[in-house]
C-alpha cells in the first residue's frame, strides 16, 4: 500500500502544495474540514498587519491598508470559489450570526410577498447552530420550524414554506444535497433556498448561481484555512440585493456610516448585511486561506479529494477492515470526508489521536476523517488506514484512557 501511494504521491499534480502549510511532524492530520491547517504565509501576513498596519499605521490604516474594504474584498475572493459574482459575497461575523440574518431576511420578504409564509424547512440532523438559528424567531413568532428526511423535504414543500435552508455537505456522513433539484423545487412552491456550505467551499465546486440559489452561508476555518474562529460569509443573489432587510442594523450596514446619523438607512448591495467592525486580524488570516485556495482551484481539489478517499477505501478493503461506512460509497454522493459508525467510535478516535492521527467524533457514534486535499498525501492515506486497522484489530481502544471525554470532541 505505502508504495503505490508513493506513486500516486509522485503524480499527484497538487503535491507542491504541501509545502506551503505548516504542519506538525508526526501528525497525519485528518481534521482540515474542522479545524484547516495554518497556511505558511499567515504568521508573517499577521505580524505585518499588527506591526506595520496597527502598530504603525494606527488609526490610519482603514483608509491607508484598505481595512474597511477587507470584508468585501475577502468576500471577493470567495466569490468564485462557489459560483457567485465578487458584489454578492461578504466576509463577516459568524457563520451562526449570518444564519440568522439571511433567515430573518427571507422572512421579511416572504411577508412583504404573498402574506403569512413563515415555515422554515430543513432536516433532522442538520448542524446543530443551523437549526438553532431558528429558535430565536420561533419565539418572537416570526418564524415556524418544520423538519424532513431528506428523501421527504421535496414533499415538505407547501405553500407554507418560507425558506429552505439546508447543508450542502452533511457535516456528519458528508452526504451531498443536489443542490440544483432542490432549489428548483423550493422556488417552484414559492419557497426561497439558503445553502451553509461550510463543508462544501474549498473542497469541492460550487455553483451557486448555476443553481439559481438565494442566500449562502459559510465557515472561513474549515476548508479555507482562516484560522481558529475565521470571520465566515454570507451570499445574497444579486436579483434580491434592493429587497433585503435584515434585522441586524449596525453602523458597518449603513449607507454612510461616517456621516454618523441618527436614523438607519441600509447599505446599497451586499454591504448592508454588515453590522459592526470588521474584525481585521482575522480578515487578514482569513485572506492568506483563501487566495491559496484560490490558486490551487477548487476543480483540481475536489478531483484529489475523490482520489484520496477512494484510496484510502480502497486500503481498508485490502486490509480486510470491516467497519461500518456512513457515508455515501458513491464518491460523486458526498463531500471530501469519510465518516464511520462504530459504537466505540469516541474511543477509536482518541486512540487513533494518540498515534498521530487527527480525525474527530461526532455523537453518538461517528468516527469522521476529513481529507482536505491542499495538504494531504497518498502516502497519509495509507499510513492512517494502517493505523485504523491495528487500532482495531489490537483492541487498543479498550484502554481505559481512551474512554474519557474531553469538552471538545
Ligand atoms: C462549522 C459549521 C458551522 C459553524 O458555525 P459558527 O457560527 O462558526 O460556530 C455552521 N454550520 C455548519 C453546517 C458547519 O459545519
């Protein structure tokens, strides 16, 4: 196995990349679609912005080092990286915060449209803030939550469905919606879509105007390499830009924050789903991600994402490991993750981290293995299966500290 992989390695035309994070010796760091690696270029970016722009420029900067045109030039620079035009991106708050923006947008206009729809639809098992996001307009009566099976929510579509809002990648199984099927459909029942592609950009093309979408969210820290806490990002489809009253209505959203008026009066365009302060340092980190992303080319890191886990299936099968898949044996059918269902998977995963190999639990039972395709290797992939397997065939799992759980999983 370590010797095709070598060879795979060896014809891999991304395998320069590599060089270009930093990562820690001994690691095979199988958590890129939680936590992305640090990109070599970020530390000396970060020093010269806190050296030079904050320390020297002080005040300044906004204007001289361009600072408040960060969000929309970082959000610029993802644009492409899911299918969107540069003016209907930002990089702003969090991928939570931006949820309940986007939410509470749709809602106003689906009030100010045909009358009382304010059913928001997604899945059972969709990522906990997503769903959470909509508890808090539940309770001031804007909005009502349905929720249904994947293979339902076409069927869920009635004329009470405000919005559909959906994962693009399941955070879980790494199971793909069709993004286009369902968006047409949404709009076929009157319904408007928010995709989170938090596990989908950086790793594999997205569309989103293709599909026709309305609103996009997603994370800067996973495959986009922003760093721990990344501001995240919002997308609002040109078509809706005039339309768009979102609830959160700071000074960053307003049509001419330094003329420091009394009354609100949004931004034209994309701007106005800004609030406060753009947190500069983090745009920065942020920034250095995304343009390595960017040059490597999400087409070309989706094919190795695909590369690397049939791979690393196709280790497991040699070595006769039998553990249960949860996500889709389809490669085309899911994300560049692999998850498996063990009832000791929290176990498994923290003997595997004793090993140097870095995968994550998700409760109650996942043993999730991301494979963030800028960074990792065949040879990773051969290496971590081996891994899996003894850890396995060892019972090594068993021991006892191994079992406790940690805040974080
Ligand atoms: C990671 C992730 C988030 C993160 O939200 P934060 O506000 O950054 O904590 C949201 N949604 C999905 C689907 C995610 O995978």
């Amino acid at each position: 196995m370590i010797a095709r992989a070598r060879e795979l390695d060896a014809a891999d035309p991304l395998r320069a990349f590599r060089a270009l994070f930093e990562l820690p010796e001994g690691v095979i760091y199988l958590d890129g679609n939680s936590l992305g690696a640090l990109p070599a270029a970020t530390p000396a970016r970060l020093e010269q912005v806190i050296r030079g722009e904050w320390g020297e420029g002080l005040i300044r900067s906004w204007n001289s080092a361009d600072w408040i045109g960060a969000a929309r030039r970082v959000g610029g620079k993802i644009a492409p990286l899911i299918g969107a035009q540069p003016h209907e991106v930002v990089a702003a708050d969090s991928t939570s915060v931006n949820l309940f923006k986007l939410i509470a947008a749709a809602l106003d206009m689906q009030r100010e449209g045909q009358g009382a729809r304010k059913v928001i639809l997604s899945e059972p098992g969709n990522f906990p803030t997503d769903l959470y996001m909509i508890a808090g307009l539940e309770r001031q009566g804007l909005a009502a939550r349905r929720l249904a099976d994947r293979d339902r929510l076409i069927n869920a579509l009635d004329g009470d469905v405000a919005l559909l809002m959906l994962t693009h990648v399941h955070y879980k199984t790494g199971a793909l919606h069709d993004m286009v099927e369902l968006t047409k459909a949404a709009h076929a029942a009157g319904a408007l879509v928010l995709w989170d592609l938090s596990h989908s950009c950086g790793a594999l093309p997205v569309d989103l105007n293709a599909a026709n979408a309305d609103f996009a969210v997603g994370c800067g820290y996973k495959y986009l390499n922003g760093g721990p806490g990344a501001p995240a990002y919002a997308f609002v489809a040109e078509r809706h830009h005039a339309a768009l009253h979102q609830p959160l209505t700071g000074w960053f959203g307003h049509a001419a924050p330094f003329a420091f008026s009394d009354d609100y009066a949004p931004a034209e365009g994309i701007d106005r789903l800004q609030c406060g302060t753009s947190p500069i340092l983090g745009l920065a980190a942020l920034e250095v991600g995304v343009d390595l992303i960017a040059e490597i080319g999400v087409r070309r890191l989706y094919a190795k994402s695909q590369a690397l886990s049939a791979f690393f299936l196709h280790c497991l099968g040699e070595w006769g490991l039998d553990i249960e898949l949860a996500s889709p044996i389809d490669g085309d059918a899911r994300g560049s993750q692999l998850s498996f269902r063990h009832p000791e998977a929290y176990a498994i995963c923290q003997a595997l981290i004793a090993r140097g190999v870095i995968g994550d639990f998700r409760d109650p039972d996942i043993l999730r293995l991301g494979f963030a395709p800028a960074y990792l290797r065949f040879e990773d992939m051969a290496e971590a299966a081996g891994h899996l397997r003894e850890v396995l065939h060892m019972d090594e799992w068993k021991r006892p500290e191994f079992r406790e759980r940690a805040t974080v999983t």
